[in-house]
C-alpha cells in the first residue's frame, strides 16, 4: 500500500475540508437571514445585557421552540460571528457582535443597519436565480431574465416587490452615505461658490442626494428615476426634487452628475450610452461626474471578498462589476478628459470624472 507524504497527506486533507466548508456555505447565507427574521439582534439589543438561551427562547415569535435545534442554530451563528458566546456560571450568554449590531431592524439614531438590505439579497426568489447560472452562461440573457422571462426592469411594476427593492436599496445606500460625503468633503469635490446644482441619476428615494444636501446646503438637487419607483418614493425636502425620465435618453442639465451604484446594472454599450448622456448634461467648462461604484482592485482590502462576491452577484444578474482599468475604458469611450479615483471607508469608491 502507498503511503502518501506528509505534505500530500495535509494538502489531500486541506482540498476535502475546502469542498466541505462550500457545500455548506449556503447554510451561512439562511442563517444570516434567519437572524434577522426572528429579529434576535433586536432581542438581545432591548435586553439590554447578555442574555441566556432560555431567555432568548422565550421571546422568539415561535410558538412551539425545540429548544435543542435553536441551541444548535445559535452555535452556528457564533461561529459565523453574528452573536458571541461566553460561558458564566456554566450557562451560556449571548451578546451582539458588530456584525449583528448592524442587524437591527429598530436601529436608534446611532444605529446603522443592514438588516433589510439582507433580507433583500436574500429573498428566496433572488437567491433562486443562481439555479440559471449554468443556462445563463451559454448565452446573452442573465439568470434573472432566464427566472423571470423578462428583463428585471419589468418587475418593478410589481409593487410588492418593488418596495422591497426600494428598502434594501436604500438601506445598502444609507450605510455608506457619511463616509461618501467625508470623501467629497476631503477632496473637494463640491465646490458650492461653482456648483449650484446636482441631479442623482437613477436615486431611487433620494437617500444619497439628501446626504449631500444636508452636507452642502447651497446644493440644490434633483432626483431622476422611471416613474414606478418616484410614484413610490417622492417626498418634501427643501433642497431636493424628483424628476420622472431616462438616463438612456436624457440627463437633466446640472452642474454635477451623480451615479450612484447605477452603471453595475448594466454592460459596457449600455454604459458609454448613460455615461454620452451625463457628458451633454454637464457644464463642459466646470461641470463633474460623480461615480460612486465598486472598484474591484481599489484600496480598502477589507473589502476583497465582499466585492468579488457582488462581481459574481452582478453576474448573476446580468451586470458587472469593474476594475479600475475597465472605468477607465468606458470614461474614455465616452469621451471624458480625464478622471481621479478615491478610496473611502466603504464597499464602493468615487470616481471624479472631468468633461
């Protein structure tokens, strides 16, 4: 009988405990979810201290409990690092994480939260899009087009689903808002003795352009998105306005352009044509473009895995995340000048690009 060296013995064992940590990897993401549904963040946040497996059992929105499943579904979620353990007195308490800090659906002032961004990138009926992935693959449609039998755009006329993608958006957005205006603060992106307006293509609530209005009071700023979602979303503020259109035919004119997250959603044709639009809508003498996007190889390593990760899911769903090369190719194509990236403390980057 062969006996197999050490090393190969290690790297036969290392291989099987990879495929293993894979094939159950998509029990962290129901987990993840689950956490948020039964609200256990909030439980543990308004106990106020660490609290006991019983005590958490018994305010549970579960009727019936098998005590020994959740005992078991809470070990996972510690080793996820949602919730810490520690043994007392030989009992175990459960305290919040900063993971699961960000998991309170009823976050205070001071709270920022995740909470309703993860449940809607991990709604049943997105996660069965992956099952295309292979079909989707051979072909020019995406896995959610090959799901649903239509582009994406076709369901928010559901109105349902298009709240749900309404509030993850915005709970995704508003996570990252501060760190977005300190970057413009820090680079003097916004010069307001120039720039006097801003439209946010592609808005949707207007959670970022309320950001920068608070931020820079001399701004007035105009929110575009296709009617179905403004219908929804429109409300009063002082410094913000909401236009119905499409950034495939028209930008408003503004001093400032900004793209938040939209250029993901599509491939590179599609893209030059939004970003055609943005040039004629900018003052070509001091006129900017404000990217705010995933930059795959930016700076904040942090991030790494969680930007490849969105790089599969925009895949997925028949976008694209890009490298700094790859903006640098569209930016050009489309006929800008130049353009400066800045890294922030957050999963996207700014890109200032100059008419």
């Amino acid at each position: 009988m062969m006996i197999l060296e050490e090393s190969n013995t290690k790297e036969f064992i290392g291989g099987q405990a990879q495929l293993w940590k894979h094939m159950h990897g998509h029990l962290e993401t129901h987990l993840l979810r689950l956490a948020v549904e039964l609200g256990i963040p909030d439980l543990i946040h308004d106990h106020g201290n660490p609290i006991t497996l019983t005590e958490l059992a018994t305010k549970l929105p579960i009727q019936t409990l098998n005590l020994d499943k959740f005992k078991q579904t809470l070990k996972f979620m510690v080793h996820m690092n949602l919730f810490a353990a520690d043994e007392t007195d030989g009992e175990t308490k459960y305290s919040l994480t900063a993971a699961s800090n960000l998991l309170l659906l009823k976050p205070n002032n001071n709270n920022k939260s995740l909470a309703k961004f993860v449940l809607m990138n991990t709604d049943p009926m997105e996660l069965s899009w992956v099952g295309h992935l292979r079909e989707s693959l051979g072909g020019t449609k995406s896995c959610i087009e090959l799901f649903f039998g239509a582009k994406f755009e076709a369901q928010l006329e559901d109105a349902e689903w298009n709240a749900m993608l309404i509030e993850g958006l915005d709970c995704g957005t508003s996570i990252m808002v501060d760190a977005l205006v300190e970057g413009l603060r820090r680079e003097k992106v916004i010069d307001e003795g120039v720039a006097t307006t801003m439209v946010d293509v592609g808005g949707n609530s207007g959670t970022v352009a309320k950001g920068i209005a608070n931020a820079f009071p001399l701004l007035k700023c105009y929110v575009l998105d296709i009617a179905p979602v403004v219908e929804r979303v429109a409300e009063n503020h002082p410094q913000l306005e909401f236009v119905v259109g499409d950034m495939f035919v028209l930008v408003p004119n503004a001093d400032l352009v900004l793209l938040k997250s939209v250029l993901h959603d599509f491939q590179d044709d599609e893209c030059i044509k939004i970003l055609k639009n943005c040039k004629e809508a900018i003052n070509p003498k001091n006129g900017k473009l404000i990217l705010v996007d995933i930059v795959i190889d930016d700076q904040m390593p942090e991030f790494g895995d969680a930007r490849l990760g969105m790089a599969m899911a925009m895949t997925i769903a028949g976008g694209k995340e890009r490298t700094k090369k790859e903006f640098e190719s569209l930016i050009y194509e489309a006929g800008f000048s130049h353009y400066k990236i800045i890294s922030i403390a957050a999963l996207e980057s700014i890109i200032v690009v100059y008419p």
